[in-house]
C-alpha cells in the first residue's frame, strides 16, 4: 500500500453526521462479533480469500438479502450508536457509512492476510465460518 493511499484511509470521513474513523484495537475488539456475523454470513454465499476483491462487486444486490440483519450490529458498533438509531438510518446513508467501514478498516485486515502463507487444502486458502 503506498503512503498516500495508508495517509487516506486513516483519515477520519463524515458521512451524513456520523464520523467513520479507523479501528483501534480497542474498537476493533468491540465491532468484532459483528464482523464476524458478517464474514460468516458472506462466506456462506462463496466468499474466499482468493475472490475477496471481486466477491461483493460481482455478487452485488443478491447479498442484500443475506446480509441485511449483520449491517445495524456493525453500525451500531464502529459508529458508537444504538442498534436502533442504526437500523432506522436510510439504505443509501447506510452503505456509504458501510462502504467507509470497509475502505477504512477492512482493506488493511486483508493486506494482512495476504501476507499470511496459504496452502492449498489446508483451510487456509479459504475463509470458514
């Protein structure tokens, strides 16, 4: 990752009020279950850590479905709002608050990974629930 894209996703971003900033450890340890509500329920429609760029952008409003119940808990969560307020805000101002997360903390959990060795076979080539 180059420094400027690193300077940009650790900037904070204010979308509709709600300010989005990186996961601290300490944060990233209280959105945790609802992440993994998530990647569960993603993995379980074909998600792997060999189609994770192309998975959601291919997949695209047949995942509504799928993960509508997992959006508000990490909301909630990242945002430090109730569960109620997050299941109340509106679909758009939902996904860009939703694509902010992932932009700002997801893609550094997956370069990670990247860096983890897989061995076909071994359950590390792919995600489990």
């Amino acid at each position: 990752m180059s420094n400027e894209t690193s300077t940009l996703l650790a900037q904070p971003v204010t979308i509709a009020g709600y300010a989005v900033k990186p996961w601290t450890l300490k944060k990233f340890a209280e959105v945790y279950p609802a992440v993994r509500a998530l990647v569960q329920k993603l993995v379980a429609q074909g998600l792997t850590l060999d189609n994770l760029d192309t998975f959601i952008i291919d997949q695209g409003l047949d995942l509504l479905p799928h993960l509508v119940d997992e959006v508000p808990p990490l909301l909630a969560a990242t945002l430090d709002i109730s569960q109620g307020e997050a299941e109340e805000l509106p679909v758009a101002t939902a996904a860009l608050l939703l694509g902010a997360i992932c932009t700002q903390n997801l893609e550094p959990l997956k370069n990670f990974w990247s860096l983890v060795p897989r061995k076909k076979g071994t359950g590390l080539s792919t995600l489990s629930p």
